[in-house]
C-alpha cells in the first residue's frame, strides 16, 4: 500500500482546474456532513425534548396552582347567600332605611364570601314592592336585565340612593336636624334619633365642635344647664355625660325630691308638674310603700334619711306627721286650696279674710345647684351657720315661669357681702335655676334702696350709715385694660372678640411733599383705574392631563364679611376684574386681614391648585438680595397696589377662576391671589420690566421693590428712573406702604442700614412671649421662625440640638431641662440678635471654622466684622470621623455655603487643627481626604492655625470683658444720679465724653500739655474708667505738641568709637567691641 506526500498532493492539487476543484472541495463537505449530520440531529432532538418536557412541567404547576387557588375560595351560590338572611327592603324613600340597607348588605356580602360580580344580581332579588318596580323599569330602559349584569356595585349603590334618597327629603332631614328638641325623650331615643339625622347633615357639622354645639343645643334645659360644651372633647364625652345627668335626674325623682316634669307641654296650657304614673294591681305590679307611699323595688330610701321638716328619719316630707294641711288661700286647715270658701263663686266673694294679715309679696333664693342632695343642703343648713325656723305661715311662691313651690322654712341672719360693706339678710331656701340670692322689696325698703332705672344703678343704704352704690350691666364704650385684667375677665365667662387698632392721629407724608416723587402723582392713585393693559407677561394655567372640573360649595361669611364681600364685589365689577360666569368650575371665597386692617378678599384654590402644573421660575435667595447692598447709604421701598391685580389672565385659562359666593358666579379676568403659580408670573413680570435696574440700584421680590443708592445725588436719580418705568408700564403702587429717602429700611423681615444687617424687632417681638411647645409640631413652627435668622446666631445649631432630637420620629416628647434651656437661649439670641455688616469687595475674607462631636460652625469675617455665622449638626455617619476629618469637614462647609463670596479670591482659613496646615503636602490621604482635597483646591484660601497669641489675645479680651461687668454691677450713684465708682465720676468707653475730658486736662490753658503722671493724678481726682492710665499714657505719647516741644530728659547719644587695644588679656572689663563717648 503507497503512501501519497503532501508534496504529490499539491502537484495533483496544481494540475486540477478551478471546476474540477470546486466539484472536489464540494464532495468532501457533502462527505463531512453526512458523517456529522447524525450526531447533530440526535442531539438536538434530546435538547428538544428537554425543553418540551421543562414547559409541560411549568404548565402543569400552574393548572394545580389556579386549582388549588379554586379549593381555596369559599364559592357562594344564592341559597348559601340567603340563609344569611339578608334584609328585604320595601321601597321606602327614606334617606335612613336606604343608607341602613345598603350597610346591611355590604355586611351580608363579606360573611358570605360572595363574588362581587353576584352583588347586584343577589341584591336586587331582595328588592319589594316599589323599589322591584324601580328596578324593573330601570332595567328595561338599559336593554333588559342582561344590559345591567355588567353594572358594579358601587354604580348600582349611586343610583339606589339617587332614588330612595331624594335631595328634597335630605334638605327636610337637615331642616330637621337644626329644629331638633328634646322633648318627652329619653336620652338614648334623642341621641339615637340625632345620630340618624347627623348621617345626612355632615356639611353642617363639619368639625367636632359644630356636633358637640348641636347635641348640646337640642338637649332640654335641665340637662343643658348643667352640661357645658366647651369642656368637651367629642360628641361621646357629652352624650356619657347627659346619661349620667339623666340617671341623677331619675334618682332624685324616685327619692322625692324633684317631681316628673312633662316635658312637652301644651301650648294653651301653663307647665304642671304630675305624678309618675300609678301602676297596675295585677300580678307582679308593685305595692306602695309604707314609709313614702311611692312605687319602688328594694329598700326604701326614706327609711335612714331624715325628714326635711321633722329631721326623723321612717318617713318622706309628704308624709311628715308634724306637717300641717293647709290650705294655700287661707292658710286654715281642714280644705284644700280647690275647696276654700274665700275662692270667688260667680264673681262674688263669700268670706273677707281678716283675721291673719297677708304677708308682702318678697322673693329670697340660695340655690342648691352645687349640692347634689338636698338632704345634703339641709344638714349644711341645720347643722352648721345658719338659724333655721319654721314660718308662722308657709309662702306659695310662684316664679316667672309659672311654677308654684311652697315653702316653711327661714334662715334668719344670713350675711351677705356687697363691696366692702357687710348686710344682715333672712332667707328662704327653694330651688331655682340661674340666681343665687333674690332680694325682695322689703329687704330694699328696710335699706332705703334708691333704684335708678336709666342709669342701671341701685343706692343703698349700709348698717353702719355708708352710702353703697350698685351698678349693673349696661353697654358702653370699651375701656383700656391691663393684659392680667383681660385675662380675668376672660376666665369669668366674658365675651372676647378680635380687633385690629390703627392709628390715624399721626400726620401721615403727603405724595407732594416728597423729593422726586411729587413728580409722579399719576403712579400713586388712591385705587386702580380699571383693567390692565396688555403685557409681555400674562398669566396661564396649566393642568395636568385627565383633569376635571372641581367645584366646591361657599362658605359661611359672618355678617361683616358678607357686607364687605358685597362692597368689594360691586368694586371688582366697576373697575372690570371680574364677570358673571357660567364655569363649570368653582371655589369658595374667605377673607383675610392686611397689615392696615382693611379685608382682603381671597379664593380658596386649593382643589385647582392641585390639579395645576406647577411654574418652576426661580423667585430670588434673600441673602443674594442683601449682597447687592454693599456700600449703599439711601433707599427707599415701594409697595404695588394690589399687584397681582395688574396682570391678565389668558382668555383661554379665565373660566378656570371662576369663584362662588351665595349671590353670583363669577370669573377673575386678572390674577387673583392663592393660585399656585401667581408669585412665578409676577415675579417673571417684574424682571423682565426692571432688568435694565437689577443688581446695580433695584432690588426685586414679587411686588415690592427697594431702591438703593450709594449717594442723595445717585438716589434721586435712581428713584426717578423707577417711577417713570412703573408710569410707562401702567404700574400703580399704594403710597402709604410706600418709604423714600430713608436711611434706615425695613425690607423682608431685615433692618438694612450703614451699619449692616440686622433683625427687624418688630417680626420677632412675639417670641419673647412664646410659650414653651407642647408637642413636636410647635417645636418644628418655633425652629422656623427662628431657622430664618440662623445667619444672626451662633452656634446655632449646637444650641437647637436638644428640639430637633424632639421633632424626630422616634423620640418620644419629654420636656426636660435641657429642652428649656436650648429654648430659652434661642428666644435672647433672636431678641438680642448683633448687627451683620455687608460684604465691602472682596479683599481680606477670613473664615474661623471649628468641629466638635455635636456639630460643625464657622464664622465668615472681613475686616474684623462678622458677615455671617453658620453651623450644623453632624450626620449619623460623620459622628464616627477622626478629628481631623472633623475639622477638614467644617472648613468644606464654609467653602461651600460661602462659595459665592470665597471663590476667584484670596481668603484665610483658620482652625484649631495644625495638621490642617499642612494639608497640601501630606503624602498620604484616605479617599474623602482626596474627594475633598479637588473641593479646596478650586479655591485660593490659605490655612492658618488659630495661634496661641491669638488664644491668649482671646481670652484677656473675654477676661477683660468680665472684669468690667464685674466693675459696672459694682457702681453707685451719688447725688446727681451719676454713676460712681470708688468716689468718682464712671466714664464708659464708648461715650464721647472721654475724649474731652482727655482734650480738656492735657490742652486747656490751665493744664498746658502736662505729662503723663501729672495728668492721671489730675483727671484720677475726679473721674474713673477702666484702663485709664493707659489712655492717658497713649494720649500724651502722640501729642505733636508735646513731641515738637519738649526735651528728652537724658544725655544725648553720641558716634560710635572703636575702642583702645588692650595690652593684656581681660585689660576691658566691659565686653562691648564698641563705646559710645
């Protein structure tokens, strides 16, 4: 067998032709493929089979699944869904017995596991009479019943209460519930009947407050006399307390002491009181009792309680063996009034009663409404000060609401207190309702009581011969009053109402007499002339998609309110604000009261605004705003007349703001004010008007604007230039919230002056009388007020940290010492808050930063004067830093907060951590080293460590400082009422006086340039200040005079000789290669 080489295949190889070669190359392939082919298809049939086999499995998971998904639910078939028993309802159009059937069946729904695709079938097979003809009729309009199988169940529940709770019946249900009285009810029935009505009445009684006020007004009177719905905190709290008073009433009625009162009258006849109705004989009816005579279970409650008249105890009053049967004409026993033979037969009177003279008509009360017994009252009575007697004869009295008592008992002497004057009086006990003691005309006649009806005054006559005057209530003009008076009055039950004092007895600027603007008495009208012109900028609003129409009912204005809503309507419609609308849209309208006092109507958009696309136009940071301030020395602030009011609605977006009140419709052709977006537009209107001003004389927020200038020259010219815009633009402001040429301005909760910056005492006047929080949100309103002027406090957040730990969700509130004292401490760094200078350029800025574990704080300086302090607490993951990731950390918080000032200039940094130094050349950093390392260099700053000089310089200025607070508490006063000290006259530093007193003891004609020693002995006589030798001993030091003058008191200096050469070792003492002859 031969062997072929390669080298004779490449010769056969190179002897073939293209096609011959092409047919070879394709017979080897065919060859290679019918010899892997098989192997090929077997293996992708196995990995076929695998996957048919893996999809069966999941196939067949998910069938047992849905089956077992299937066992799970309990299926519910209309038999199981009956034998619940589910209520039938029978038509009834009552807004109760729908809203109560709808309720049960929903019930039925959940105890059955019903399908909520059967709720409607299975609930309408429930439906009778009327209601299975509603349903029927309803069924054939939408296509027969298998139109409504579709229909849900909350759709078939707004259609059954459309038509088994029509508005008409609702609007008599809410009359209903606003005429409910209680009448013969008992407290539940009412209650039960209150709640049934309260269901259907909830825009009338939309708090808490309104159902406790309308439970307590439709109570009877003996129950709202003793219940007082202000000390109620739910409409439970005084539906318990009403059935307790309820239980007091029925046990006073079942001891005999109060009688069964029917409690709806008729109205022809006057008020009776009548016994409990007597009950029957038969079996289990109850026996009188022997003791009362009254129909009760149990033991007798007279049987251990004394007689009112006797005070023995086995008997009630009603059956007192002592008392006599009088009768109540003739006071003889033996008849009863009815029966009396002086009562007038036919107009005539048989008997004149002569013999017992008729006492005077008088009136006495002690009311036992404290006292929850009479027993009670009377053995105070009995048993303590006051002299109890029986009357010769008793009194019917009969009071204003033609109730008849009759009374036998006198407290004889009783003393009464009327100012400081003490009266003897004889009182008769007997229950009443508000009054606790009534005088009668004997007791006024005794007294000689002078009764002067028109003035509500009554003169009295005391024992001793005092004149007493009373005065009543009557109505006058309001009195001034102290703050602890008022509170007084206050808890006394006085009425107390909120009104705003303005006052017009200063002479208020007139427009022409004020430089410059006098000029333009066209731009400050006493109201806008009418619509707006058109202008760059009006106002859209935009709606997220799917947005609907929303209205909302009115309020309910107080009578001023709608007085004023009225007036400012016609207003509105005069100058062509508004319009009568016909939009599907509506919100409600409020008033709220502007700085003068005046009413400012505005529209509750709150439904709008949330469906609103919210305009994202930057409104300015009021610390950039203040920047702008550097250097200037005049401004003058001017206030837009109603400026929202100046700007258009788009035609299109006018039905949109569209309002409600309870006389019109109404649409806002201009911008009203609480939409969303209103600030955004106008503020955009406003720069685009003043952007020619902006950041070199103007300053703008929304719609007021500070002009400001360096110069009296500059201001006039810049504040000209800004009234003739606001005149070209058919801008108009309000004069009196307007203020020029001032060098001192109040401008967005600041006082801007030469100075600087500082708090405007008057928007942080209430903190001084801030009460201590009670919970988390009153600790998170105090932080923001005093969060706005954090600039002005430092460490501020150090300070704060114990209230924010208190507003963290996982803290409980607990006010502690700690808590006091942060709060405390916040509320005199606002009231006593330093004065901020304004950046001057942008040389020699200075930033002190320090770190501890509580928090960050840096200082930013110039000058030496503080611009701004800063500080923060530290983050749950920095509390683990090194310190000097600590202290690295607050000198990249001061770069960042202060970055507008520090960046593109040169600027100092110093810190308490030396490492810092050498920050720059450290060979080593971890990787928030590094992250911050890029921060810092895009700064030009040079870090410095806050040297030991520096500490020591610090700490004798705070020594210093305490040793002439020390010095100051220890002054006296002499005769003068100047302040002294060891004798002599106290001078501070920072008064004028020093000065002249120095001027005066070293360049006066009778001191003649003294030196130093003399001079302090000469002012040390008279006057004291601290440190006043050395002000004497610099003053003297930099006298010209002096230095011109006078000699110096030594040998003058000669010139330098070489000295001898010695000729020996040591021969010169002295050590000095140099002498001076």
């Amino acid at each position: 067998m031969t062997m072929e080489t390669n080298e004779d295949r490449e010769d056969n190889m190179m002897t073939l032709t293209s096609e011959e070669l092409s047919t070879k190359i394709s017979a080897e392939i065919g060859k290679a493929l019918e010899a892997s082919l098989p192997r090929f298809l077997e293996g992708l049939q196995t990995n076929l089979l695998e996957v048919v086999d893996e999809k069966v499995n999941e196939l067949k998971g998910e069938i047992n699944q849905e089956k077992d998904k299937d066992k799970g639910k309990k299926s519910c078939s209309y038999d199981k869904f009956m034998a619940c028993k589910p209520p039938f309802y029978n038509g009834e159009t009552d807004p109760a017995l729908c809203q109560g059937w709808i309720t049960d069946m929903e019930g039925v729904f959940t105890r059955s596991h019903c399908d909520p695709s059967d709720f409607v079938n299975y609930a309408t097979g429930l439906l009778k009479n009327q209601s299975k003809d509603w349903w029927t009729v309803l069924c054939e309009s939408n296509g027969g019943t298998e139109g409504n199988q579709k229909m849900t169940w909350e759709e078939f529940k707004t259609l059954f209460q459309k038509h088994h709770s029509p508005k008409a019946i609702i609007n008599n249900n809410k009359e209903e519930f606003m005429q409910l009285r209680q009448k013969g009810e008992t407290i539940d029935k009412i209650t039960s009947i209150f709640l049934d009505k309260l269901k259907f009445c909830g825009e009338l009684v939309q708090t808490e407050e309104l159902k406790i006020y309308h439970y307590h007004n439709m109570l009877h009177g003996d129950y709202r006399g003793f219940l007082n719905p202000s000390t109620f905190k739910s409409l439970a709290e005084i539906i318990d307390a009403a059935r307790e008073r309820e239980i007091e009433l029925n046990k006073q009625v079942e001891r005999g002491e109060r009688k069964t009162v029917d409690l709806n009258p008729s109205p022809t006849k006057k008020l009776k009181f009548t016994e409990s109705p007597k009950k029957g004989n038969g079996k289990g009816a109850l026996q009188g009792c022997k003791i009362c005579g009254k129909l009760h279970k149990g033991e007798c409650y007279f049987k251990n309680k004394p007689c009112i008249n006797c005070c023995k105890t086995g008997h009630g009053m009603a059956n007192c063996p002592s008392k006599m049967a009088l009768c109540y004409k003739c006071y003889k026993p033996g008849h009863k009034r009815a029966d009396c033979p002086e009562f007038m037969h036919g107009g005539e009177r048989t008997e004149v009663k002569t013999e017992i003279p008729k006492p005077r008509a008088r009136s006495f009360q002690i009311t036992a409404e404290e006292q929850r017994s009479s027993h009670m009252w009377w053995q105070l009575v009995r048993h303590s000060f006051f002299n109890v007697s029986r009357l010769h004869i008793p009194l019917e009295v009969e009071v204003a609401d033609n109730k008849s008592f009759l009374v036998s008992d006198i407290c004889l002497d009783c003393k009464i207190s009327i100012g400081d004057e003490e009266f003897s009086i004889d009182l008769i006990q007997m229950i009443m309702g508000e009054f606790k003691v009534v005088v009668g005309m004997d007791w006024l006649s005794h007294h000689h009581a002078n009764v002067i009806c028109n003035r509500k005054v009554i003169e009295l006559t005391s024992p001793s011969g005092k004149e007493v005057t009373i005065f009543g209530e009557k109505n006058c003009n309001p009195i001034l009053c102290t703050m602890i008076e008022a509170k007084k009055f206050i808890q006394h039950g006085c009425t107390t109402y909120m009104t705003y004092v303005n006052d017009v007895r200063s002479e208020l600027p007139q427009v022409h007499d004020v430089p410059v603007v006098h000029e333009f008495v066209d731009v400050f009208p006493e109201d806008l002339p009418g619509l707006p012109p058109n202008r760059e900028v009006e106002f859209g609003i935009e709606l997220v998609s799917g947005a609907r129409p929303v209205a909302k009912a009115p309020y309910r204005l107080a009578p001023l309110e709608l007085q004023e809503l009225m007036s400012q309507l016609q207003d509105l419609l005069d100058k062509g604000f508004i319009r009568p609308s016909v939009s599907p849209w509506g919100a409600p309208v409020l008033f709220v009261k502007k700085k003068d006092g005046s009413l400012r109507m505005c529209i509750d958009y709150r439904e709008l605004n949330k469906l609103t696309v919210k305009n994202r136009y930057p409104l300015p940071r009021i610390d950039d705003l203040f920047d702008q301030l550097q250097g200037a020395r005049w401004s003058s602030k001017i206030d837009l007349r109603s400026g929202y009011h100046q700007q258009k609605v788009k035609e299109k977006d006018i039905p949109k703001t569209a309002f409600r009140t309870r006389y019109i419709h109404y649409d806002f052709l201009v911008m009203s004010f609480w939409l969303t977006n209103a600030p955004a537009a106008f503020m955009d209107l406003m720069n685009r008007i003043c952007k020619p001003m902006l950041d070199r004389s103007v300053i703008v927020f929304i719609d007021d604007i500070l002009i400001y200038s360096k110069s009296e020259v500059d201001h006039a010219y810049h504040l000209r230039e800004v009234l003739e815009v606001l005149r070209r633009e058919k801008l108009y402001a309000k004069f009196s919230k307007c203020a020029f040429w001032l060098r001192e301005v109040q401008f967005l909760g600041h006082v801007i002056n030469a100075e600087g910056v500082l708090v405007d005492q008057s928007k942080i006047e209430g903190v001084s009388k801030w009460k201590p929080p009670r919970n988390p949100s009153e600790i998170i309103s105090f932080l923001g007020l005093a969060g706005y002027y954090r600039r002005f406090i430092q460490d501020f957040s150090k300070i704060a940290l114990p209230l924010t730990k208190m507003t963290r969700k996982d803290m409980k509130f607990v006010w502690e010492s700690d808590q006091e004292r942060a709060f405390q401490t916040l509320k005199g760094k606002l009231t006593h808050a330093p004065v901020l200078t304004l950046p001057d350029g942008t040389e020699d800025m200075v930033v002190y930063s320090d770190a501890s574990h509580l928090g960050l704080g840096c200082v930013l300086m110039q000058r030496g004067k503080v611009i701004a302090y800063a500080s923060r607490q530290l983050k749950v993951h920095e509390t683990k830093y090194p310190t000097q990731d600590l202290e690295l950390a607050a000198v990249v918080f001061a770069l960042k907060l202060w970055r507008h000032y520090l960046y593109g200039v040169k600027c100092t940094i110093f810190t308490y951590h030396k490492s810092l130094k050498y920050f720059f050349d450290q060979k080593e950093l971890n990787m928030r080293q590094r992250r911050w390392l890029e921060t810092i260099k895009d700064y030009d700053c040079l870090f410095d460590k806050i040297r030991e000089a520096q500490k020591e310089a610090i700490k004798e200025t705070n020594w210093k400082k305490e040793r002439i607070i020390c010095d100051v508490k220890n002054l006296s006063e002499n005769e003068d009422r100047l302040k002294t000290r060891f004798g002599r006259i106290w001078i501070p530093n920072t008064c004028d006086v020093k000065s002249l007193l120095l001027k005066e003891a070293h360049k006066s004609h009778y001191s003649i340039h003294p030196g130093g020693t003399k001079m302090y002995r000469d002012l040390k006589m008279n006057y004291w200040w601290p440190g006043m030798k050395r002000d004497v001993v610099k003053y003297v030091e930099r006298c010209v005079t002096c230095l011109q003058v006078k000699a110096e008191h030594q040998k003058p200096y000669g010139k330098l000789q070489s000295l001898e050469i010695p000729q020996w070792k040591w021969a010169h003492n002295n050590g000095s290669t140099n002498q001076a002859t």
